[in-house]
C-alpha cells in the first residue's frame, strides 16, 4: 500500500484484509460510523431505563422499636389486715363450719337460722361485697336469707312512692344487724382473712386485696342518699324503679338502704361507720 495513502485509505485497507467481499469507501465509513452513534445511543437509552425503572433495592427495615417497659409491680394494700392467730385455718372449700361456728356465736343461734345462708359462706360474702358498688348484685350469691314479705307502695300516678309501711319488713334484720359486735366481728374477720383473700383471687382479682374491696363498698354504702319524704317511684313496665334519676343511678347496695327506710338507713349506716373504721384502722405503709 502506498506510503501517502490518508488514514481512511489505510482502515479501509485495513478492513478489506480481514475481511474480504465487505466494500469499503467513504460511504461505506460514513454508514459505519452512523450505526454506530446509534448504538450509542440505544445503550444509553437502555442504560437510563435500567437506572429509573429497574426495581431498586428495597430500603433497609426501621429501626426495632424500644422495648416496652416492663408493668409496674403491683401495689400493696391500701389498708392491710395482720393476721395474728395461732390456730391452722381449714381450706376454703372446707371453711364453712369454721365460719358457722363464728357466725352462731355473734349473731345467736336463732338470728343465723333466720338470716345467715350455711353454704359456700366465705365465697358468697366475696362475691357479694364486690357487687354492691356496682349496679347489680346476683341474689343467687347473696349469704342472706330473703327478707321475707312483698315490696309495698302506695298512690298512684305521680303520688307513686314507697309505703311507709314497707319499712317494717326490714325491722327484724336491722335488729340482728344492730346486735352484733363490731370489734368481735372484725377479730372473726381478720383471723380468717386469708380464706377472704383467696376467694376474691379467685373471683378474678389476683392483684387485688380484699379488704381495700371492703372498705370500698362500706364508704359506698355511706355515701347511700337519704331522701327526704316519700321516695317517688315510677312503673315503666313490671318492675318499680325511682323516679329520681339520681336514686336510680344508685349502686345496689345503696338502693338496699334506701328500701329500708330513713331510720333503718340511719341505724344501719351508724354501725357501718364502726365497720369502716375497724377494718382501716391500718394505714398503707409507706413506700
């Protein structure tokens, strides 16, 4: 090839050694060179796709969070209860003669006939003080006999109220009430507290102390309304209820006192007062 041939002459060539029967010249350079700038391009084009529309990596997870804290322990009782006995106690599914035997000695042997249920005594007081904050009690797990008699009431329309007389059906039990001992019902009550404790566990409150349970229901009991004059009652279907809405959003056992009558509920809650005060007389400790 010659010496002075331009540098197109010698890649053309150059091309026509390696590869005989392809034509070279300047167009077929051109053409060369033409496809590829758009090889180029399409590269590039692919390239971009891949970099916007290929799925990145996804991102890295968060951050775990913080560890909950652990729940505070349990507090301690409000008002505790030291039990100073050195007698065993029985289990509580077998604490009704024990109780029996007490209850017979406080009450008297014909008033605990009269009013006192003998089974499942301890279990059924529970359930019973934890009840009467509340709306409802079950009658079912009541201790107590039934008072006996019909519920009375007189007038009519809006003079519907509660007869006086309706009153006396509480007398006989206000009067057992009355004749028991506050200070030896307690010692009772604190020597076998541990069989109370156990069965309000056991009715759902394994955090709960019963006493605290107690002293709750007796401020609830004192803070029962004493109404002034007859006690309207409305009838809007079978049953009576108050015709103040603030007496019949009462508890139950706050309803019990009102039924009773103003001097029931007096003499009543002047002995609860001796109860409270018995049963807190332990502060809390302090923490």
């Amino acid at each position: 090839m010659p010496q002075s041939a331009d540098k197109d002459s010698q890649i053309c060539y150059t091309r026509v050694r390696l590869h005989p029967g392809i034509p070279c010249g300047p167009r077929s350079l051109m053409r060369a060179s033409r496809i590829l700038i758009v090889v180029l391009v399409l590269a590039a084009i692919v390239a971009a796709g891949v970099y916007f529309f290929w799925p990145s990596a996804p991102p890295p997870p968060p951050p775990a969070p913080p560890a909950p804290a652990a729940p505070p322990a349990p507090a301690g009782p409000k008002f505790p209860v030291t039990t100073q006995s050195d007698q065993p106690l029985p289990t509580l599914a077998a604490s009704d003669p024990t109780v029996i035997e007490a209850l017979q000695k406080l009450l008297g042997p014909q008033a605990f006939a009269q009013w006192i249920i003998p089974e499942g005594l301890i279990r059924n007081i529970v359930a019973t003080v934890d009840n009467l904050p509340r709306e409802h009690f079950s009658r079912r797990l009541s201790p107590l006999q039934g008072i006996g008699g019909t519920f009375k009431a007189s007038g009519s329309g809006d003079a519907l109220a509660i007869a006086p007389a309706n009153s006396a059906r509480y007398t006989a039990f206000v009067t057992a009430f009355d004749h028991v001992d506050p200070a030896a019902a307690v010692a009772v009550y604190q020597r076998l507290y541990p069989l109370f404790q156990q069965a309000y566990v056991e009715l759902g409150y394994p955090n709960g102390y019963f006493n605290d349970r107690l002293v709750e229901a007796l401020d609830n009991l004192l803070d029962a309304p004493e109404p002034k004059g007859p006690v309207k009652l409305v009838s809007p279907k079978v049953l009576y209820e108050y015709a103040d809405p603030d007496l019949e959003a009462a508890s139950a056992g706050q309803k019990v006192l009102v039924r009773m009558g103003a001097a029931n509920e007096a003499k009543v809650k002047e002995k609860l007062k001796q109860y409270r005060a018995l049963v807190s007389a332990q502060p809390a400790p302090k923490q």
